[in-house]
C-alpha cells in the first residue's frame, strides 16, 4: 500500500524560514525542534533547484535523523515526493553502495565524515551540504588561508577530526546550511566553528583564537590546560548582531499561544550514612566503601561527576564496579509515580546503575533501544499508550524522536549537565510539540534534586547560571 501524502502548506514562521533561505547560498535556521526546519529546508531545495543546481545534497545528521526523518519528511508530503533519498549508512560496503546509487539527497551520520572523506578523496561530489543539529561541527578549528607570496588558498586542519573532515569541502560546496535549536546553548565560545563554513570568518574572525581573543577573557585554572574562557558582558549581543546577515532565529512563542513548562523541583533527603559518604568524598576526595575498598577522585572534573552518582543512589570504584549506597531518589520516584496516579512518565538518568535499580524497582518500565528499528517500535507503543513509564538517558533520546502523543510528564533523576541535552529531551514531548498535535495540556519537568549536595549545582548549569568551569570548581569547595 503507497503511502499517504499531504500538501505541504507553511505556516507564517515557515514561510519567513523559507524565504530567508531561497534568498542566500549560505545560511543558518536557529528554530527549536518541532518549528519544520526539516520541511522548510526540503522546499528551500525544491525552489533553488529550478534555478540552479542543488544537487546532489548531503544531509549529515545525528544517527537516527538520517537513518528515518528525512526520508519520512520526504514521503509525507507530496511536492518532495519525486526526490530521491540514498542513506550512506551501515557497514563499509553497505555505505559505498550507497554512494554509487544516483539519488537527489544523501543522509550520513556524523561519525561518518573520516570514512567519507577517505572514500572520496578529491571526488567531491555534492553541491548542497546540510548540517542537521549543526552543533557537532562546533568543536572543529579549520581555517582557510591564503599563502603569502603565491596567493594561494590552502586548508589548515585542526579541532574535531569528523568535523574538520567535512570542512575540508567547505570551499568547494556552493551551498551550505545549519539547522539547530541549539546554536550557544552549551556555551557561546560554540558559534564560531557552526558559522565558520558558512562566512569563513569573516563575521566572527578568521580564526578561533581571533574569536575568543575579541569576545573573551580567559580566567585562570589551576592549569593553563584548565583555563576558563568567559564571554565579555557585551559578547551575546555582539555576536547576535555579527551573524544576523545569514541567520534567522525563530521563536515559537511569536507565532503560538503555547503554554509555558512547569517546574517542579523534588528535594530529596538522603540518609545520614550516606550524607557521610558524600561529604566525605566531597571534602577529602576519597570515599572509603570498606575496610578494603577505597575511591578516590584527586581531580575536580570526576569528583563532580562521582558526587552527582552518590547523590542518585550509587559510585563506581576504580574497576568501574558499581557500588550501592541508598534508595532516596527510588523511593521520591516511587512516591512521584503514586501521585500522577497512572499519568505515563518519561524518566531520564545519567548513570547505569540507576536505570538498573529504576527497571527492578518498576518491572512496567521499559528503556529506549539501541537498534533504529526497535527504537521506533518502542516510540510507536510509548505514543499509543502501552508503556506507563520511558526510561531514558539524554544523550540517546535527543534527536529524531517524536514522543508528544504518549504524555506530557518528564522526570530527571538525575539532572542533565549538558544544557543542550537537557532541552532536546524536553522538546521530544515539549510545549511546541503538545501545541503542534492538538492538546491542551502543560508539559510538567519534575527533578529530583538531593538536599545538602550539588545536584543544584546542575540545575544552576543548565539554566545558564554558571558554566562548567572555575564557578562550578569553586563551588565544589563550599558547603552547600
């Protein structure tokens, strides 16, 4: 049975998404998930085609993005139905089979980019490039320069190795585009390798160390390695202004009556034994389990992330053996799951151990797979109300997932220290989302936060209060 397709009309901030785009060869789309970014880059495509040649293009995107939504997004709707759609993905030889099948729109995963590279070679053959959640090429430091006495311009590579894989083609791809909701979330220094393939410096400098030399200050570590790099007071409005010329920010709440999140924070008291154990942990850096076991963690940096674990109920030791330590945050849970009283959840965790002890305490609950086909399964009886609670972790349910349907109640067990993580999650059932399918429902995020400890620490992150660095090492040394 073909599947059923729609006339794809734009809404008004659609509309404004695709005019921006159809008038620049280089642009970016900041819009929060669920705003059609992906449809209104598919019609920028259609409408540059009759104009010029678009394609092939090449839509590289987290995993699951390129393994399911384009090619969905592509069958939904009718004007895009005569586009043809080759994902290079799976094995070696799946992926080079892949490549030789002549399509319109090629999908590729991040982690591929080496890989790409290595194939290609000097063939490039794409005239489009998309970066989907374009966030992952953050971390590359690519430059072109211009030699001296021939004039010549050659590529200097540096920072993340897939991202600089990928900029290595910038130069020669006559089209290029970002899609994120989440262009500084984790941090303002991030907008320098997003906008680099799209201008080459020219608005925020031609280099890294030329950005971060004009917008920040370093502060000092207790190594260089560990020096912190603050945006200067004006920096956000600055740079706002600096890439206005090919962005486009969309608001949701502009064009929608959407309903505002709730909060709801959960204190949780631990019990006394091991309050020791984290002060313990906290002050001296080591946390004696027995007469014979003993963890340490000398370094700042995995002392916060082992305190985090001992506040939610266990530590890992030095094999990477977990150790339990209490049921507080099982049992707030426990008490949560009575009071929404049947309401499905979706509870996120950070760490291993807590998924385990959350599944044997709850034996309804059911996790995310790791295979595409079973994660969509999974969605499908989430959404149609077969699983009363979703275990999650972040970095697995971020992108691609649509789970609006199944409910509107979000627990953190253990609170995210990834900022842009932490709204992706949100948004797979968020506000926007609830709005898009027809219900009039708030969207509740319940964290469960231990008393006494730094799991505030993590809230204060996420909401932009303080950044990973010296606030949150110094805090570390204070009493809470």
């Amino acid at each position: 049975m073909a599947p059923v397709t729609q006339l794809f009309v734009p809404r008004v901030m659609q509309q404004q998404m695709i005019g921006f785009g159809t008038r620049r060869d280089r642009f970016q789309l900041l819009a929060k998930p669920g705003t059609g970014k992906t449809v209104s880059m598919l019609m920028i495509l259609d409408i540059m085609s009759r104009v010029d040649d678009v394609f092939p293009a090449l839509i590289v995107a987290p995993l699951r993005v390129a393994n399911s939504v384009w090619d969905s997004e592509i069958t939904k709707w009718v004007q895009f139905n005569g586009l043809r759609v080759s994902k290079i993905l799976g094995t070696a030889p799946q992926r080079l089979a892949a490549l030789n099948v002549p399509a319109d729109i090629y999908t590729i995963h991040y982690g591929l980019l080496q890989w790409l590279r290595s194939t290609l070679g000097d063939k490039w053959p794409f005239r489009t490039v998309v970066c989907d959640e374009s966030t992952r090429i953050a971390a590359h430091r690519c430059t072109y320069q211009r030699h001296r006495t021939s004039g010549k311009i050659f590529f200097r590579e540096a920072g993340a190795v897939n991202a600089a894989a990928l900029m290595s083609y910038a130069r020669r791809t006559p089209y290029w585009a970002n899609l994120t909701g989440s262009f500084t979330t984790n941090g303002l220094s991030r907008a320098w390798g997003q906008t680099y393939p799209i201008d080459f410096g020219r608005a925020l400098g031609g280099s890294y160390s030329a950005f971060t030399d004009r917008w920040f200050r370093a502060r000092p570590g207790t190594s260089r390695e560990q020096e912190v790099l603050e945006p200067l007071p004006w920096a956000l409005d600055a740079v706002t202004e600096a890439v206005k010329p090919f962005s486009i920010s969309i608001d949701p709440k502009n064009y929608f009556d959407i309903r505002e999140l709730r909060i709801v924070d959960i204190p949780v008291t631990l019990p006394p034994a091991a309050m020791r154990q984290y002060r313990q942990l906290r002050d001296k850096s080591l946390l004696e389990l027995s007469n014979e076991k003993v963890i340490t963690a000398a370094n700042a940096g995995p002392r916060i992330v082992k305190l985090m674990s001992v506040s939610c109920g266990h530590v890992y030791d030095e094999d990477g053996r977990p150790w339990h330590l209490h049921d507080a945050k099982l049992d707030a849970l426990d008490e949560l799951v009575n009071r929404l009283n049947g309401s499905p959840i979706l509870v996120c965790y950070q760490f291993r151990p807590d998924r385990d002890a959350i599944l044997k305490r709850f034996p309804f609950a059911r996790t995310l797979p790791s295979r595409e086909a079973d994660q969509k399964k999974t969605e499908d009886e989430w959404n149609s109300g077969q699983i009363p609670m979703l275990v999650v972790h972040p970095a697995s349910c971020g992108h691609g997932l649509s789970l609006q349907h199944g409910g509107c109640d979000i627990v953190f067990y253990s609170t995210a220290i990834n900022p842009e993580l932490y709204e992706q999650v949100i948004e797979r059932l968020g506000p926007m989302r609830q709005m898009q399918s027809g219900y009039d429902r708030v969207v509740s995020v319940y964290r469960l936060l231990s008393t006494g400890t730094h799991d505030a620490l993590a809230v204060d992150l996420i909401e932009g209060r303080i950044t990973f660095g010296n606030e949150l090492m110094t805090l570390l040394k204070t009493d809470v």
